[in-house]
C-alpha cells in the first residue's frame, strides 16, 4: 500500500516522500494529512495565542494589578516567551513530529519527564479550552440581546462555551484541511481587526506616552507587598501577559501536517509570537493613550471593550466585537487542536490507556477522532462542573497556565543540559534553524530563568489573584497533577518498553 493511499495529502507522494522518510527516522510512518503551508502554520500559533481574545478577556486583569505598569510587564514576558520560542525552534527543525512538547522532551530527556511533559501540556491545554471559550460572554451578550440565554451571567457563560466548543470539535472532526481553512480567514480577519483597531484610535489619543512611566498608584500599599516597591505591580501586572502569550509551540503540533516541516514549522512558530506580541503592545499602549480614565478600578473594570466603545460609539464597536467573537472561536479550535494532536502523539507511542484506539486516524479527514471527542467531552465537563462556582474554576484556570509553564519547563531545561554536552551535532549545517553555540547557550538559560521566574510568580499564593481562601488553591492543584501523573506513571508506564502502536510503526 501506497503512502499516498494510507495518508492522502495536498500534493504527491514524490512531494511528501522526504518529508515522510524523515518521519520515518523518529519511528512513525505518516497516517495525518500533509497539507499545510507556511501561512497555516503560522494561524495554527498565532490563533492559539489569538491577541484579541487575550486583550479582551484580560487587559483589565493585568490593568488593575498594575497600571501603566503593565507595557513593562508586557515586555519583559514577550522577551522571555521569545527565548522560549528560539529553543522551540531549534527542536522543532530536528524532530518535526507530532506532540511538539511531548516529543521535544522525548529527545532530549528521560522517558519520565518526556510523559510528565506531555501530561501536563495535555491537562494545561484542554483546561484552556474551556478557559477561552467562556471568553464569549464578554462579547456575544454586548453585540445582542439573543446571547442571553439565560440572567446568569456565570450560567450563560457555561452555555455559550460549551456551545463553542460543540462547534470546535465539529470542525476539528472533519479534519485538517477544513479545521485550516477556517483557521485561516479567521487569522486573516483577527489581523485585519487588530490593524483597523490600532489605525482608529490613533485618531483618539488623548494622553502622550509618558503615561507608561507612571504607575497611578499601583502596587504601593498592597498586602505583602509594601517593601517591593515597583517590582510589585511588574510581578502582578506580569500575571496578563503570561496568560496570553503561549501556545506558539502549536505550529510544532501540526508539523506532521505541514509541508517542509523543517523548516516552514520554526519560522512559523517564531513568526506567530512576534506578531501576536506586537500587535499586544500596540494595542495595550492605545489603550493607555485613549482611555478617558487611568483609574485603576474603573479600567480595570471596564477593560478594553469600554475603551473601544468610548472611542468608536456602539455601532462600530459591536462591529469590531464580531471580529473579537470570531477570534475567540478560532483560538479555541486552535487550542484544541494542539490537545488533540498532543494525544494522539501519547497515545501512539503506548503512552496513554488504549493506544490503539486512541490513535486511529480517520481517513477520510485524517483526524484522531477519539481524542478529539474526548478533549471537548472534558473541556465541557469542566464548565459543567464550575457553573455554579466561578471563583473555583478561575483558580483552575489561572493554574492551567502555570502546568503550560512546567511543560515547557520540562522541555528548556533538559536542553540546556545537552546544549552543554555539545547538542545540536549538526550546528545548521543542513539549513537548519540555528541559534549558534554561544547564543543558544545564552537563549537557553535566559529561557530557563524566565521559565522559573515566571511559574514561581504565577503559582505564588496569594489572595489578590485566586480570591480570599483560595490562595494555595494553585498549589494543591500543581500538586495534584503532578502527583496523580506521577503515579500513573509508576504504575502503569514505569519500566515499560517505549513501543509504537503497530498502524503507526516506520
């Protein structure tokens, strides 16, 4: 049987055939459909970070934590997410295969942290689908009445995401191609979206950027934090920007989908955080340029649909929320996506129950069709669950981000020690993405620190960020991941040859 015939893509099998004999390195044969090109590559990421869906959910999170404070924070975490993305990129031109962080660690780690990896990346990204898909109650009630289903905000919010995420897997269902193509307008309309949006309040600027030199008031005289000075809102502040600006990895997830994987997916992944970080910081300082207040509870409320909406009047701003609703829609079919992609790689390599059922490919969409059930069957659950208790899912939430934190953790560190030993052996001479050996050192460890840095500040107990009683709340449920993987482990995958499901063997 032909690879064409077991694994239609766009294109020939001559086409494919060095993709697929370099897949064939790493143990795998193709059973996805290779079919995407540099510009879906780079939507795969750039949806996953989706800036708008970011902007709206949280600038007046991280606004009312720091104030102006917040372009700084900003900053520092989209260089340190950048580093991050270097190393990416250098693996994911070695080891263009499915599972990007799941495998990157196989690589470079042990068997143990390659599986912890790949748990707490697929537990972290299927808690974000439920997280951004509750997202469309910020938006869809302001454009009309109709999404309100129910009084209840929390309720509604329930309804509408899981709506969402019905949708998602339907999509996602129907395979690569049509999951790309929607992708694709919906990237193209959040990126004509973010530029109309920045080009209009232009024409609204009310303040000069000095303001980004001030703090109006932020930080001093917060519980515990009286002697940090301006480190205090940096750190607070710092909380938005890292829940926005991950994900990236995405356009690795897909890479057996992509064609020239090797080197269309490390342009991608880095192309996707620069845009995505960007297009952020422009709007955040417009935002701050624009707004009719700089107090920290009424912006912080308000957030950036009461900027737009003071700007622009409600008709032009229910136009532009549209264009949010559509980016919140694809953010979560991109992040299901890379859930979906993450465990059929497991599964495959016998790394969760049921390998062979888990990884079957259907072929006429060439989907993993369990996991894709199984991940909007959870991520509902998880609203489910919560509809009654908001406070408790925003600590689920909010700590879903820190286990995206680990995973990634679990990758840089485990490279850094091999960068030492002399990886990669090839140094570029292929073409291939290359830091060089003194830069990549320099990247790696500044990824690691940040990496560090950044889960400590996230997982930190404090009230202010998980709501009064709940300050450990993050702790415990790190613990409990971590622990219950750990122990499944040790039971189940401890002392077990790694060996690929039979469908998938090279």
């Amino acid at each position: 049987m032909t690879t064409e015939r077991t694994s239609p893509g766009v294109g020939t099998a001559a086409e494919h055939a060095h993709d697929d004999a370099e897949l064939a390195e790493h143990g795998y044969t193709r059973r996805l459909h290779r079919s995407l090109g540099g510009f879906s590559s780079f939507a795969a990421g750039f949806s996953y970070i989706s800036i708008l869906t970011g902007m709206f959910q949280l600038f007046g999170f991280g606004y009312g934590f720091g104030g102006p404070v917040l372009f700084w924070s900003w900053l520092v975490v989209l260089a340190g997410q950048f580093c991050v993305a270097l190393v990416f990129a250098e693996l994911s031109a070695r080891y263009p295969i499915a599972g990007s962080v799941y495998q990157w660690s196989k690589k470079m780690s042990s068997r143990a942290g390659s599986w912890l990896a790949g748990w707490t990346m697929m537990i972290g990204t299927v808690v974000t689908v439920a997280a951004v898909s509750v997202a469309m109650q910020v938006v869809l009630p302001q454009i009309s009445d109709v999404f309100t289903i129910v009084d209840d905000p929390a309720r509604n919010a329930v309804i509408l995401g899981s709506s969402t995420i019905v949708l998602t897997t339907v999509v996602n269902l129907l395979g690569i191609r049509i999951m790309a193509m929607i992708n694709n307008v919906g990237v193209a309309a959040e990126l004509i979206g973010v530029a109309l949006i920045i080009v209009l309040l232009l024409f609204h600027v009310q303040r000069g950027p000095g303001v980004v030199f001030t703090t109006q008031g932020a930080g001093p005289g917060l519980p515990g934090y009286e002697n940090l000075g301006i480190l205090a809102p940096l750190l607070l502040a710092a909380i938005m920007p890292a829940y926005v600006m991950f994900g990236f990895d995405t356009a690795g997830s897909l890479a057996e989908e992509t064609k020239n994987p090797a080197r269309t997916t490390p342009r991608a992944l880095l192309q996707a955080l620069a845009a995505a970080g960007t297009a952020g910081l422009v709007l955040l300082t417009l935002a701050l340029l624009t707004a009719d207040s700089l107090d920290l509870a009424t912006l912080g409320a308000g957030g950036l649909p009461s900027v737009l909406e003071q700007a622009f009047g409600t008709t032009l701003g229910k136009v532009l929320l549209v264009d949010v609703a559509f980016a919140i829609f694809i953010c979560t079919l991109a992040i299901q996506a890379a859930a979906i992609r993450l465990a059929f790689s497991m599964a495959r390599d016998h790394a969760l129950p049921f390998g062979e059922r888990m990884s079957t490919v259907s072929e006429q969409g060439g989907s993993p069709v369990v996991p894709t059930l199984l991940s909007g069957v959870v991520a509902i659950a998880l609203l489910l669950v919560n509809i009654d208790n908001s406070s408790i899912f925003l600590v689920i939430t909010s700590v879903s981000i820190v286990i995206v934190y680990v995973a990634y953790l679990l990758v840089t560190v485990p490279v850094l020690l091999r960068r030492l030993r002399g990886w990669p052996e090839d140094q570029g001479s292929d073409g291939r993405f290359f830091m060089g050996r003194t830069a990549g050192l320099v990247v790696n460890g500044v990824a690691v620190a940040y990496g560090t840095l950044m889960a400590v500040n996230l997982l930190w107990p404090r009230e202010l960020v998980y709501g009064e009683g709940k300050a450990w709340g993050g702790v415990l449920f790190v613990a409990v991941v971590v622990g219950v993987g750990l122990a499944y482990y040790a039971v189940a995958q401890r002392g077990r040859e790694v060996t690929v499901v039979a469908q998938h063997r090279a």
